[in-house]
C-alpha cells in the first residue's frame, strides 16, 4: 500500500481486516511528520485522509456501494483498501472487481479460508411455526445463561419474540438488559448501549437483530448465533457464523 498498490483481503470474520486501513493510516500520518523514516523518502500529504465505506444496509448499497467505481476516478491519487469475508470465485468476483475498476495484476489479493475451527453448526427443525406469539423451540436460550444473538428477518419478527422471551424471565431480572432488540432504526446511541452492555454486563444475554448487526459488529464473547428461518445464502450462513467465539480464551465452544 506504501507503494501505491491496491489491496484486497478476503478473511474470516474476526481475522482483523479493520487492521489493513488503521496500521495504513497510522503509518501515513507518522511519515507526513517525519518523511526520513522512509527510504527512499515517499511524499504524504501533511494531512492524509481516508473515505471508509461500509455497505451494512440495502440503502448503502443502493446508493453508494455500486458508485465507488465512478468515485475512485474522481479522487486524487490515491490507494485503494478493499475488505471482506465473502467474496465468491466466479462471476461474481469479477463483476464486484470490475465496478470497484480493479484489474487482475494492479492489485494485491490476501486470500485465507474461512473456516472456524472454534464454531459448529448445528441445524434444528422447529417444532411450531414462526408466525405466532410462542417460540417454545426457542425456550432453552433463556436457560443457557449464554450470550446469544438471534437473527430476525423483520423487525415485527423480533418483537414478537422478545415479547415472549420477556415473558419468561424472573421478576427480578432486568429484562431491558437482558433481552434487547438490535435494528437499524434504533437511535444510534440505543444500539452502542447494546454492544457496551454485551460486552460489560453480565445480565445482557440475548441481542435480537436484523442484519444490521451482522456486519462491523466485534464482540469477543458471543456464544451462540442463532439464524430464525432458512439460510439466503452461503455468504449470510459465514457472515453470522463469524460473529460468534471471536475470543477464543472467553467461548471455547461456539
């Protein structure tokens, strides 16, 4: 990157792509400073800026993510850091590449498995459909004691089933705490208390989301992910699957 090479990484969930931009960006703001730590000297900008895009929601992706390719004509000189956990061999590969204007050859490809070790999956058939107010099938989270985040396809889903969820709880538990709903149109705040609280407090057990958590989401302790529903895809199966045991020393047994 230091040379002007692109560079794109294709790793696990949890394998540290957010490093490949932060370390990128430490180091130009150190040698905007002190150009002699390179050598030969390379030429930063007093004041380098970087354009972080995370397509997390289908307003992003419509509006900006299929435009990144006309963006990056518009912008000076610069280096492109591309980052992701599923991207497909094959035509879909090349048609993300072509509108991102990466060409095979002016560019830097890190490409690792998947694979977590520390995560089964485990497929359950449900006993009672998902389109009342009772999720027996369901029940055992509450008892686990486990972290846990349950994937909703809508958000009148989630309700109904944190209603339920709510209802199973002791008296003195804090259900506010214990079970929180996750979406993207919550205020912005609400949801950093979702993380915090998941990551502090013991009494926070269950994150019932759509997938606006399934992206950019880094929590060490998470247990179990549970997906309401059929898979969509391999990318939605590796993409919540990596949300769980990113701490290996605090869950074992994802």
């Amino acid at each position: 990157m230091l040379d002007g090479v692109d560079l794109v990484t294709i790793l696990l969930t949890g394998a540290g792509k957010t490093g490949y931009f932060t370390m990128f960006m430490l180091v130009l703001v150190e040698l905007s400073h002190n150009s002699s730590l390179s050598d030969p000297p390379v030429s930063i900008p007093r004041d380098p800026c970087m354009i972080v895009v995370y397509p997390t929601n289908g307003l992003e992706e419509e509006q900006a993510f299929h435009q990144l390719g006309h963006a990056r004509t518009r912008l000076p000189p610069h280096v492109f850091i591309g980052m992701s956990a599923t991207v497909l061999a094959g035509d879909a590969r090349g048609s993300i590449f072509a509108f991102l204007g990466l060409y095979a050859g002016k560019f830097h490809l890190i490409q690792r498995s998947n694979l977590r070790q520390n995560v089964q999956t485990i497929f359950q058939t449900l006993t009672h459909g998902i389109g009342g107010w009772s999720f027996p099938d369901l029940k055992w989270i509450i008892e686990s004691k486990h972290k846990t985040v349950i994937h909703c396809r809508t958000i009148a889903l989630g309700f109904w089933l944190a209603l339920y969820l709510w209802r199973l709880l002791p008296s003195h538990v804090n259900r506010n705490h214990c079970v929180r709903l996750y979406y993207a149109l919550n205020w912005a705040e609400y949801n950093a208390e979702t993380r915090q609280l998941m990551r502090e407090d013991p009494e926070a057990q269950i994150v019932i989301a759509t997938a606006a958590f399934m992206v950019g989401i880094d929590l060490p302790n998470i247990h179990n992910i549970v997906l309401l529903g059929t898979l969509e895809s391999a990318d939605e199966h590796v993409l919540w699957q990596g949300q769980a045991g990113r701490d290996k020393s605090m869950v074992a047994d994802a």
